[in-house]
C-alpha cells in the first residue's frame, strides 16, 4: 500500500496557515478547560489572577515584571504538563508499576520546582521593593 494514498491518522497534520493555527487554538483551549477542572491548576489561576495584576505594581522595570509574570506562568505551564503526565499514565492501566509512579513523581517535582523558583523570585523582589 503506497503511504501517500493512505488518509491520515490525524486531520490536523494535513491543515496548513490559518486553518492550522485556527484548530490548534480550539486544541489549546479545550486543554485549559480540562486543566481548570483540575484543583491544582485552578488554585494556581485563581493565585495567578491576583499575582499577575501585583507584578506590576512590584516590579519596577520591565525585566522585574517579566520574571514575576513568567515565574506564575511557569508554574501554571508545569502543572499541565504534569496533569498531562497523570493522565497518559492512568490512561496505560490504573495498575501500580514502577515507572509510572516515577513519571508522576517526576511531574510532581518540576510542578515543586517552578513552585520553589516562584517563590524565590517573589520573595527577592518584594524584599527589594521594601529596602
């Protein structure tokens, strides 16, 4: 069987310009809506929503707010990619076996991290903006 003449696994392989970019926006949209039904990700987008208004009053230049801004949205950028992790695992089997509580563990520690980074960005920058 000649591969060119097969239909593709995916549609979205085949789309090209806008109408590429146009699916992968509703793709990325419905992947924030999985991830609020999450309470970890909710927590932190509630947190965030109130974090990231505050970075610009913290900051004090440019540079200051991007690492406050990007730190939250680091941390927010792990935890899906962590629930993403969690759920391809329980997707496999809901068996324990070794490697997928090592995946998971994995997740979990990039997710404390960001979260460690997080608050050492923001802890420097409110003690500089104190002093």
């Amino acid at each position: 069987m000649n591969p060119r003449t097969t239909a593709p696994v995916n549609p979205q392989k085949e789309r090209k310009g806008l109408s590429r970019v146009w699916h992968a926006a509703g793709y990325s949209l419905s992947g924030l809506r999985a991830g609020w039904g999450e309470p970890a990700f909710r927590q932190e987008a509630l947190l965030a929503m109130v974090l990231l208004p505050l970075a610009f009053w913290i900051g004090q230049n440019w540079i200051e707010i991007a690492l406050l801004s990007g730190t939250i949205l680091l941390v927010m950028v792990v935890e899906l990619l962590n629930t993403a992790i969690e759920a391809a695992i329980d997707r496999i089997g809901p068996e324990w076996h070794d490697l997928s509580k090592r995946a998971k563990d994995m997740g979990s520690a990039a997710v404390l991290l960001a979260l460690l980074l997080t608050a050492g960005v923001w802890c420097a920058a409110v003690y500089h903006r104190i002093l």
